[in-house]
C-alpha cells in the first residue's frame, strides 16, 4: 500500500468512527442564517423568522487538514429553522429584554464513497432555547448580546440523523452600524460562541467561533449588499478518537432583501465557501442558499 492509499484508507476510518458516534467538530449553530444587519433587534413585539436553508456538499476534507477526500462524496442538507423571539417592553440593562426559541427541520442525505456511507434521513432538530436576549439602539447603531441552550433532543443515531448527541451552551454578541444619517448605509458582525457538552460515546467536540458579517445598502424598498461567514474551533476535541486538529470554514455571498408589506421581510442570500479545514473528523465543503421571512404578529 502506498503511502498517499494509506493516508486516505486512514481518513476514511476516521471518518466512519465519528459518523457513527454521530458527532463532528462544530456546534449546533448553522453559518449563514444571518447576513443583512444580522445584529439589529426588533422593537417590543411578537416575530416569526423562519429560515429555508439548502447546503450542497461538493466534497469533504481529510481530517487534520484541507486536502481532499479521495473519492466521490457529496451530500445535501435542507433545513427549515423555526425561530420565534418576544421582545418585550422591559428594560434590563438599557437594553430592550427577549426571550427566544428555534426548532429546526431537517432533511439529509450522504453519499460518501471514502467511507462507505450512504444514508438518508429527516425529521426534528436539536431545539434551542434562548431566555435572555437583549437589544440596545442609537442614534447610528444597534447591538445585541443574548444566552441560551442547544438541547439533544433529535434523534442522533445515524450519520443523516437530525440531531448532535450533545447539548452546547450558545453566547451571542454583535454590531449595526449606519455609516450615513438615513440610514441607508449599514455594516454588521454578529458572533455566536458555543461551548458543547460530550456525546453518548464520550466524544466533546472543541468550543466554537462563528462570526456573520454583512455590509448593504439601501435602493428605495430594497436592500443589498455583500455577507459571509467564518468559524473556527478554538479548543481541541476530547474523547475517545479526538486529535488536536482544530477545524475552521470560511464563504462569501450576496443577499438581497425586500418588505413585502408592513411586518412582512423576504431575504433571500447565496454563499460560497473557499476555504475549509477539517479537525478531528472530515468537514464538508460547499454552497449555501438561504430563503428568510420576518413576519411580526
């Protein structure tokens, strides 16, 4: 056996171990949901966002680095991400206080030639669950800072399965700022930091970075402008099968945005990822396409 055979049958046997833990490096939270003044609260009031999100895996990277896998292994996530959040009219630390929750839907499918998978599978997310948000505004900018929890309640017992396995603790910050008097004009980073629980089979995967950045400009009703997104693994992964290898993605998009009526926000945005780094087990690599609807009720 060669040596580069031999670094890919290695890759592959990595790659089936942590399928069937059903675990990954990363979190629960998905890049690319937020684009557009992603940092910016709503007043006091009742709001539905829902995000239909697609994600094409082009291919996946040899764990511990961002080479290829060799092979054909490609795959396709759908989901849709139910967010409901209640701004009320309290104020707790000058901030406009919420509270939130989202359940995703997904729907999965892997063909992973490198490893001998094939599966496919649908059905409830892990939920999260979000008791603190709040929002702050100035004259020319907005910010944010909110807590809460990704539960395990999905089902993890597949390599297409909905759910992680572990629960992580999600903390979020993040800045709008309007670079003209109206308004028109604005930049965003929105960051979420998770710190994630171990798995049934012992495994933890590191801490996790996710930053979503957007600059856009108003055009009469409409908005556009340039998003992306980038993660890193701040921590290495602990447990059985675990290596210090430290997983990061990186994508750059478009995003246009229009209100359909008083209360009513179609979004629409497409990235692309250039760059990933797989950590302890292989990471895919893609594009995003995402269709979102703020409705207020």
């Amino acid at each position: 056996m060669t040596k580069t055979h031999r670094k890919a049958a290695l890759a592959a046997a990595a790659l089936c171990a942590l399928l069937s833990q059903g675990a990954q490096a990363g979190g629960h939270y998905v890049a690319g949901v937020e684009g557009l003044q992603g940092s910016s609260v709503p007043p006091a009031g009742n709001y539905y966002l829902g995000y239909l999100v697609h994600y094409d895996i082009d291919d996946f990277r040899v764990p511990g680095t961002d080479a290829k896998l060799p092979g054909r292994n490609t795959g396709k996530v759908t989901a849709l991400a139910n967010r409901l959040v209640h701004i009320t009219s309290t104020k707790l630390l000058g901030a406009d206080y919420g509270f939130e929750t989202i359940i995703p839907v997904l729907r999965t499918s892997l063909d992973i030639g490198a490893a001998g998978v094939s599966d496919r599978d649908s059905g409830l997310g892990d939920i999260y669950v979000g008791p603190l948000v709040l929002g702050w505004h100035g004259a020319r900018w907005d910010a944010v800072a909110a807590a809460g929890v990704w539960l395990d309640n999905g089902d993890d017992d597949q390599p297409a399965s909905p759910g992680k396995g572990y629960r992580s603790t999600m903390l979020t910050g993040g800045v709008t700022v309007y670079l003209d008097e109206a308004k028109t004009i604005s930049a965003s980073a929105l960051s979420r930091f998770e710190r994630n629980g171990r798995n049934d089979a012992g495994l933890r995967p590191g801490n996790q970075l996710t930053l979503e950045w957007g600059v856009g400009k108003q055009f009469g009703a409409w908005q556009a402008g340039v998003v992306g997104y980038d993660q890193w693994q701040l921590s290495e992964d602990s447990g059985p099968g675990a290596s210090n290898s430290k997983a990061r993605r990186h994508a750059v998009g478009a995003e246009l945005a229009y209100p359909l009526r008083a209360g009513l926000v179609l979004k629409g945005a497409a990235y692309k990822e250039y760059k990933v780094e797989a950590g302890t087990g292989a990471e895919p690599k893609g594009s995003l396409l995402r269709v979102s609807l703020v409705a207020a009720f």
